[in-house]
C-alpha cells in the first residue's frame, strides 16, 4: 500500500496528489474489476498499472519536481474539486455517487469505505471524512500545507513535454504581472540584505529561476503550536490564489490530457492582484522583523513561492520575460 506523504511524492499539485490517493484508494477496493473504465476517468489506469509507475523518477525535495507522465487513458473527468473558501484547503468528491449503481450499494456506504481506506493514504496531510449524500471532504492539514508552500517555495516546476502556449499577449497587459514578479524579487533581495533570510544566489546578473534559501531551510511556517504562522485574510487568499492556479494548470503536466483551454494570462493576473493585496496589508518589516522574525520569514517564504509560480508562467506559458527588477 501507497502511504508516501506528499513530502515523499512525485506529484506536482495537491489536487495530483489527491488523485493518486483515489486511484491507489479505489484499487484496494474488492470491487475493482466491477468498474468500467469510463466510470473512474483520471483512478483506473491501463491494466490497472500503479500511478507511481508511470511517472518519471525525480527527487522530490530540491531540484526539479516530477513531470507526470499520461495517465488517463479516456476524458472521463474525476470529481474532484477544491471549496471556494479561502479561510480552508478543502477538496470535494462525489465519487460515491458515480460508483453508486455499478457497486451497487449506497454512496454513503462506499464513501464511508473510500474514506477509511483513504485515511492512512492521505495522513498527515489530509484530514478525510464524509459528508452527508455520500460527499468525501478532504481538507489539507497545517502541516500538510507547509510541506506544499516548502515544495512550491524550494523546487523548480517542470516544463511540460506538450504544452499549448497561449497567445503573446501586448506589452502593457503583461506590465502589472512583470511588476510583481520583479517586486517579489526586490523585496527578497531587500530581506537578504536584511539578513532576515539568506538567498543562496542573490546577485542578478547569476540568479537562476529559481531562489533558493540557504536560510531558514525549511522555511518556520509552522508556529511551536503546530499551527500555521500564515492567518491573516490577505496571507490566506495569496495561499488560495496559488493554489487556485497550480490547479488549473495542472492538466499541462500530462501529455495528452486537456479538460478545458486554461487563460494562462487571467490566472497570472488574479495571482498578481493577490500579491499586491498581501503586501499590502501584510507588513516584513519594522515591528514584525523585530517582534515576530519567524513570521516575516514565512511571509517571505509565500513571496518566493509567488515569484516562482509567476516566473513559470510569464516564461513558460506566455512566452514572455519574468523581470529580476525593472
């Protein structure tokens, strides 16, 4: 049995993650070879092959993350989706209900046997439980969503073997979205000099696409009460809005899979919009350095998981230039 946590997996986003535990979940089930194929979409594989055996080798901690080989062998689409409230990482699934006539028994009793099988798939980074009408509610724990800020912070994304880049887009619309990636790495240079945090490559003219941090690694996202140090509105909906897009274009890491065209343009726009709310209203330095020096390191910890999602973006998927400074 799967139980790798997600420290451990070769997944590029929560929701690829989740997926696999579905797949690794529904496979464990007696009444496998009951399910048609075109039933269970992104769980059930050619052959029944595990989903870990389809994907390139990588490490999973520095470096490059994995590029998720194909895996879907139809266009079924699995229901899963994340819940609309920022405050939570919560994902949703009425798979129950799909697999209601061809198990042939409730959606709450198969839910309530996915989500016990799920459990120890899924712990500690998912909280599992089901919901009334046999909906399986899957919530990213604390300790779960720092593993995943400390991956997305540290690790270069991977280019995608087939990608559909979107149109060049006129100089004046990509302006805002350059702006905040060359402020992301203004004010990380600026912390640098701070000696609030120590970037392994700070000079410009040698930086790579990624910034990595000599220190602190990890990055104190969790507080001594095993909380989460990221509470504040703005904090929570920057946490969101990455998420947000890594979920939407997660689809680019497969090779043949295309649920739906992705804005590319619109998704680096809202992750802008809800970095400029952040640094806004989320203050790094001057009471917060001297009072709380762990949590101005973990806001710019979310800065440097910004600029590298936004950097991804404008040069992957745009074709344009991610400015270090303008």
């Amino acid at each position: 049995m799967d139980t790798a946590s997600m420290e451990q997996c070769p997944e590029v986003t929560v929701k690829c993650f989740l997926l696999s535990r579905f797949q690794s979940a529904i496979a464990q089930q007696e009444a496998l070879g009951k399910i048609p194929l075109n039933l269970i979409g992104d769980t059930i594989l050619k052959n029944g092959q595990d989903a870990h055996s389809t994907r390139d080798e990588f490490s999973c901690g520095t470096g490059k993350m994995p590029l998720a080989k194909q895996v879907i062998e139809n266009g079924a689409i699995f229901p899963l989706n994340r819940s609309k409230d920022s405050a939570r990482v919560l994902y949703v699934s009425a798979i129950a209900l799909k697999l209601a006539k061809t198990w042939q028994q409730t959606p709450q009793t198969i839910a309530t046997e996915l989500a016990e099988t799920l459990e120890p798939l899924c712990y500690p980074d998912f909280a599992v439980k089901v919901a009334p009408a046999g909906i399986i509610e899957l919530e990213l724990t604390d300790a779960g969503l720092a593993v995943w800020l400390q991956r997305l912070a540290q690790t270069n994304l991977p280019i995608p073997e087939s990608r559909i880049l979107s149109p060049v887009m006129c100089a004046d619309r990509l302006f805002p979205i350059q702006y905040s990636h060359a402020r992301c790495c203004s004010l990380l240079r600026m912390a640098h000099r701070d000696r609030i945090i120590v970037l392994a490559q700070p000079d410009v003219t040698t930086a790579p696409q990624i910034w990595s941090l000599a220190s602190p690694n990890p990055i104190p996202w969790i507080d001594e009460g095993d909380r989460l140090r990221l509470v504040h509105p703005a904090e929570r909906s920057l946490i969101s809005q990455l998420l947000t897009v890594l979920d939407n274009i997660y689809p680019i890491f497969e090779v043949k899979n295309r649920e739906k065209p992705v804005n590319h343009f619109k998704l680096a726009s809202s992750l802008s919009e809800a970095f400029q709310t952040f640094y806004t209203h989320c203050r790094i330095w001057g009471e917060v350095k001297i009072r709380q020096p762990k949590l101005a390191q973990s806001r710019l910890g979310l800065i440097l998981a910004t600029q590298s999602l936004l950097r991804f973006i404008l040069e992957e998927l745009l074709s344009a230039l991610a400015p270090l400074e303008l």
